[in-house]
C-alpha cells in the first residue's frame, strides 16, 4: 500500500550531505509507488552553497512533488528573515492539502524542531532524523535544548545510527537504528573508461573551518602531482576566497577548478576520478560521509588520514585493502611518492566493491519503519 509521505529537509539546489540523502531516498521510494512531497527552502537560500542549475533534477516523477517556501520575506524584525517560520507554514499547508500521513524531518534545525511544531498544529505522524553537525553543534552544547528535546521526545520515530544511539537513547524510546544512506548501487559503480592522465581531487563545501578539512596540506601534496596527475578542486562556500588567496598563482592556475555538483551528477563526476582526498582528523566531530561511501562503490580510491577510517564504513560496504590509503599529511614529499606509485598499481586491478546493505534494502528498511509507525497508531 502506497503512502503519502512529506519530506522537510535541505533539497538541491542546495549542496550537502542531507539534501543528498533526501534526494536519494525520496526519488527510491517514489520509485517503489509512494506519494512523496519535498518541502524546502526557496531556489535563492543558501547562495555560497547552492547548486549550479541543480533546481534542473533528471526525469520528473508523477508521484513526486517539490515545494518551496518563498524567496523573499517581508523586512520585520532585523537580523530574522523569517525563513523557518515561512517553512513551518508551508509544511502545515502541505500536509492538509494532500493529507499527508508521515512528515519526515532531516536535520535538528530547523527541520526536526519545525516538523515538531507541524506534529502539534495537525496530529501528523512525525519521524525525525539527524546529521552529525547538528547534534554536535546544537544538542550536545544545549544551544535550544529545550526545543529540542522537546521534539525528540514527542517524535513518533527518530531514526540514528550506532554512532549517536547512546546519546538518543535516554531522550526517547522510539529510537530506529539504521544507516543514514546507502548508495545506489545501479548509479555508483565503476567505470572502466580510459583517461589520459590519472586524476586526483578534494570533493566539498569549502567553508569557514576549510583548514580544519585539511585543505592546504591536501595542496601542498596535490603541488607535487601536477606534472603526471590532474588535481582537481570541485567545492565552493564562504571560505573559498581565503582558501585561494592562500595559494601560490602558479598553485592556482595548475589545478582544475569546478563547483559543485548535483546529487544525479555525482556519479558521472566519480567515474572520472582515480581517487579522492578525504582529511578528517582536524575536524571538530566524527563525519560519516556520504562521498566516501558513493567513492567506495564507484570504485574510487581514498586517501585519508583516519587510521580508523574504514572501520566508520563497515557495516555498509566491504573495502578491498587497496581502495583506501592512511598517508600523514605532515610528510608531504614523501607521500606525494607513495600516492604516485599506489595510484599506478591500483590502475591495473579491477575493482570490484561490494555492498553489505543494499540500496534496495535501505529503502524497505526505511518503509519498514514507516509500516510499523502506521500499523503501531491504528492499535
């Protein structure tokens, strides 16, 4: 039996790991006969972050609908343009023109706590999940805390991962443990089409923190490549002008530069690629990132330098021995070396990833979660 579901969540054109993940979900269970809503920001939010043409997804679907809250709002209070409560509107809209049974919100804020809002204004059945940045920045500093965990706890579901069932569990007991995405696997896999030269790059949001990302010890390494290896930056955001300013001009003009992309462009982009950059030491919280997992699957090798990097992904898909390199980015000469020669020997094996958890299966266990939800409220 088909359901009417809402998603409230960030959406393309808007960049980043949630608005991929809705993309990803809500088209997979559009596809399996669901009516499903996306309820997002208006076309111009987030403009360091946003998307060229990607307002312009593939093949519509009849049974999937996108709406936008306006673009602009009315000058009131200063320093507050409203957007949420723009948002919370048109959800309650939504929900009662198409009788929505399930909202389902992505991200604490503003997503989880306006869904919360949307529960109370209309009796919807509301499933909350979360990021990483959220819970760090938000939940666990107790920056709105009160509303919060209010919406936690009055959530029909909240889905988590291993990672942050701890922190959950005491708040609510109608936690859902499983994993935040799954790749296609009929998009992401790899492509045996030849290319002149080997090609590197760093995939991301290039923001206020970007040093944290490790980005100008990726440069420093990337310098040394430039004569047999295109390296390519894809990214842009707030830091991207100090991020450039910090580099040589000949540092500059050497590297491929390219914004973002869509989420239905990723794997064309990855199929292009030898392997990526991935630095995360330096940064404030654990990230499970949904590029390394599309990489993975695609075949697309990674360089990180998280020992424990391949133990974050394990449970979701096999990683050969060869698809990740631990390097340490302080000894860049030398690992410019050995990324050199671990490039050119992965050249000549197939790759062949295997998924643990299937895109499909991801999907049923998502209509799981919502057939239980469903079928628990008519008891």
């Amino acid at each position: 039996m088909p359901y009417k579901i809402a998603f409230l969540s960030k959406y393309p054109p808007l960049e980043g790991g949630i608005a991929a993940k809705t993309y990803w979900l809500a088209r997979g269970l559009a596809a399996r006969g669901h009516m499903v809503h996306i309820i997002t920001h208006g076309v111009s939010a987030g403009r360091e972050y946003r998307i060229q043409g990607g307002e312009r997804s593939p093949a519509t679907m009849s049974n999937l609908w996108v709406h936008r809250s306006p673009g602009e709002m009315p000058w009131h209070i200063p320093e507050d343009n409203e957007n949420a409560l723009a948002l919370l509107d048109l959800t309650i809209r939504v929900i009662r023109e198409h009788t929505v049974q399930i909202l389902d919100t992505g991200y604490l804020v503003p997503y989880g706590i306006v869904g919360h809002l949307a529960k109370e204004s209309t009796g919807v059945h509301h499933i909350v999940r979360h990021g990483g940045s959220d819970l760090e920045k938000f939940l666990k500093r107790q920056v709105l805390g009160t509303v919060l965990s209010e919406a936690i706890a009055h959530a029909d579901r909240v889905v988590t991962d291993k990672h942050y069932r701890d922190l959950l569990e005491p708040m609510t007991p109608h936690l859902v443990c499983q994993p935040a995405y799954v790749p296609d696997g009929a998009a992401f896999m790899p492509s045996n089409a030849s290319r002149p030269r080997w090609r590197l790059a760093v995939v991301g949001k290039i923001n206020y923190y970007w040093q944290q990302k490790g980005l100008h010890l990726i440069v420093d390494i990337m310098q040394q490549l430039t004569e047999h290896f295109e390296c390519w930056i894809v990214g842009q955001g707030k830091g991207m002008a100090d991020f450039e300013q910090s580099l040589e001009p000949e540092t500059v003009f050497s590297f491929k530069w390219r914004p973002f992309v869509a989420p239905w462009e990723m794997p064309h982009l990855l199929n292009q690629l030898d392997s990526i950059f991935i630095f995360e030491s330096g940064l404030p919280h654990p990230v499970v990132s949904n590029l390394a997992l599309e990489a993975i699957c695609s075949g697309v090798g990674i360089i990180t330098d998280r020992a424990d990097f391949a133990e974050t992904y394990r449970d979701i898909v096999k990683i050969d021995k060869n698809q990740v390199m631990v390097v340490s980015p302080s000894e860049s000469s030398s690992v410019a070396e050995m990324i050199s020669r671990w490039v050119e020997d992965r050249a000549h094996i197939e790759q062949q990833p295997h998924q643990l958890i299937s895109y499909q299966e991801y999907l049923s266990a998502n209509e799981s979660t919502y057939t239980n939800l469903l079928n628990s409220s008519q008891s």
